[in-house]
C-alpha cells in the first residue's frame, strides 16, 4: 500500500488497521519505506509498506474490500498514478494466476517496481512469483528501476 497525500503513516496505519477488521488478519509488515513517485513522477514521495494477510475472502471479494477501505479513507480516483491519500494493491494470493480486466494476480508491475519489491522481499524474500517463476529476490535483484527507495524511522507497528 503507499500514500502521498495528507498525514501518510496515519493513512498507512488507519488502512492496516480496516484490513484487519475487515480483510483478515495481517500476520507480517515490512517497513515502511519513502519512495519517489513512478509514473508520474511530479508529486510528493509515498510511504509504502507491504503486509501480509491471512484472509477468508475470495480474490474478487478481496479487491472489493480493498476498494472499500480506500474510500472510507478519503481515496478519489483521478489520474492512473495520481497522488492518493491511500493506495492499496493485492500483490499475491498464494500462488493463484488471475489475469482479468480489474484484477491481475500476480500484480502485473511487481518485477518493474522497487518500491514494491523492497519491502515485499522484506518479509517474503523466497516467495516464488507464480507467473515468472521466480522469487521475489530474483526479482528484485533483476529490477531496473532507479527510483529513490529509502527506510523510513520508525516503521514497523506491532503485530496485534
């Protein structure tokens, strides 16, 4: 998940909190990390911060989830890599290939992404991406992308 708008760990820290409530039960964080804008590059850095979850829901019924968590915490769609006071991305479920219009799983930009990939090595570095086969080290390590990715202070909440 990342935010660039308004109070930015309060945003990450509120979204992790509705997850818990509504999505299932987060059993890891990484960091969190201050990350350059990608894509449109012209806006306030992000925080970011990748958690996994243990979670009953369907994938479909999980992005709605999601969704609906990014709206109760002040999210408007505008521009596609816009500035957003939350942004959450489903990376992986299990090992589970979905390629669909509003849903690809895994996310499509995980192997051109540091921002994601830091923190996602962070707590997962031998995951093996379904899709290429690889881990998320590998990944990681085969990344070009040159954008700023740097830990914030004081980044990890308690796991509840």
């Amino acid at each position: 998940m990342g935010s660039n708008l308004g109070d930015r760990r309060e945003n990450i820290s509120l979204a992790c909190e509705l997850m818990n409530e509504f999505a299932g039960k987060i059993v890891k964080y990484s960091r969190i990390y201050e990350t350059a804008a990608w894509g449109k590059t012209s806006q306030p850095t992000f925080l970011n911060q990748v958690v996994e979850i243990e979670s009953h829901s369907k994938p479909k019924q999980l992005l709605i989830i999601m969704q609906e968590i990014e709206n109760k915490l002040g999210r408007v769609r505008r521009d596609k890599w816009g500035e957003r006071v939350i942004d959450i991305d489903i990376l992986y479920y299990g090992n589970l290939i979905i390629q669909g219009k509003h849903l690809s799983i895994p996310h499509p930009e995980i192997p051109s992404r540091r921002f994601t990939l830091i923190p996602l090595v962070e707590i997962a570095p031998d995951f093996i991406n379904p899709l290429h086969m690889k881990s998320n080290s590998e990944l990681l390590f085969e990344c070009d992308d040159e954008l700023m990715v740097k830990d914030h202070i004081q980044s990890t909440p308690d796991i509840k």
